[in-house]
C-alpha cells in the first residue's frame, strides 16, 4: 500500500470516529403521539353527546372513562392543585382525594357534553412548545351555528405517554389555577376531608344524584 493511501485511510479512519463521538441530534417530537390522547378523547366526548341524556348518566359515565384517564395526568393535576400539602397527607387521605377527584373529572365533562346538535371538535395539526418543553394541542368545538370555542390542552411527557396538565378556555382561562385556588380554600378551612366531601358533592350534582 503506498503512503497516499494509507494517509488518506488514516484521514477517513480519524473522520468517521470524530463523527461518532458528535452528540446525537434531539430525537424529532412525534406529533401525532402528542395529539393522539386529546384525539381520543374528542372522540369519546362526541360518542356521550350523540348517546345523550336519554342515556343514564352512569353509563355515559363509564363510556367516557377511559378518554380522560388516557388523555389526563390526573394525579399531577391533583398534586398541583393542592399544592405543598399534599406531601404531608396520609396515604388514606390522598387515595380518597384521588378517587373523588376522578369522579369529579369526568362527570364534569359528560355533564358538559350532555347533547348532540351538530357540533364538531376540529383538532390543529401544528403544536405550540412551551419553555419547559411541555406542548400545547389546540381544539376548536364548532357547532352548527354560532360562536365556537377554543380550548387548549396542556400536553406533558410522562411514562405512560403524553398526558394533559392543563386545560386552557379560549386559550388563557386556566382551569388549574381556577381549581386551585378552590381546593386550597376548602383545605385551610377544613382539611382533605373538606376537600372530598365538596368533590363529591359537586359529583352529585352533575350527575343528579346517579354518581
């Protein structure tokens, strides 16, 4: 082998091991993994409008269940609207906090979404990145006829996949920050009991009494 060839065998040698030594670039964020859960979820929402309140609030209940259970971080909503406290509750405690919780959550929304008149949930392919790397889903419910509204969801990375920590209405009315400063409120005054029994009393009362 003549000396040309082996310097210009050694150049490529040191060239390919400067490459591997590079950091690898970020892995490219998978849209649709972000969206699939809210997707998901505006789904099952249309499936309890269309069944509608001639069905029984406990059945539209457990149709829509597993939606806001994939779609959802419950727990870390929960543990954010508490705050601080919630480090120092019991293990009872917090389980009973995250059992009224659930309930709470999704009567919400299939109170909510209780008829069907023509309404459609349109779904932005384009996310929008927060400084924490949290991303954000923007819906619009359009109905037939009228005004529609935008509600944004506030989509964080976890094991499980990418969960919702936040709902903004018309992409500034945070609903975490609303229900924070209620649960808060209820647990100076009363402790997480407080907190569970007003939970399940608003469970009540969307669901009319059937929850």
């Amino acid at each position: 082998m003549t000396r040309t060839a082996i310097e210009r065998r050694t150049l490529l040698g040191m060239t390919l091991l400067a490459a591997a030594s590079l950091p690898l670039p970020a892995r490219a964020l998978d849209a649709s993994a972000v969206v699939a859960p809210i997707r998901q979820l505006c789904g099952g929402l249309l499936a309890v409008m269309h069944a509608g309140q001639a069905t029984p609030f406990a059945r539209r209940f457990d149709l829509l269940a597993p939606a806001v259970e994939n779609a959802f971080d419950l727990d870390a909503i929960l543990q954010v609207s508490v705050g601080l406290s919630w480090a120092t509750l019991p293990p009872d405690q917090k389980a009973m906090l995250r059992a009224a919780f659930r309930r709470y959550t999704i009567a919400s929304y299939v109170n909510s979404f209780d008829d069907y008149a023509g309404q459609r949930f349109d779904i932005s392919a384009e996310l929008r990145s927060l400084p924490n790397g949290e991303q954000v889903v923007s819906t619009r419910i359009v109905p037939r006829s009228g005004d529609s509204h935008v509600l944004d969801y506030v989509m964080r990375q976890v094991p499980q996949g990418w969960r919702a920590v936040d709902v903004l209405l018309d992409g500034t009315i945070s609903r975490v920050a609303v229900q924070r400063s209620d649960f808060r409120s209820l647990l100076s005054r009363g402790g997480a009991s407080a907190l569970a029994k007003s939970l399940q009393a608003k469970t009540a009362d969307l669901s009319g009494g059937s929850s």
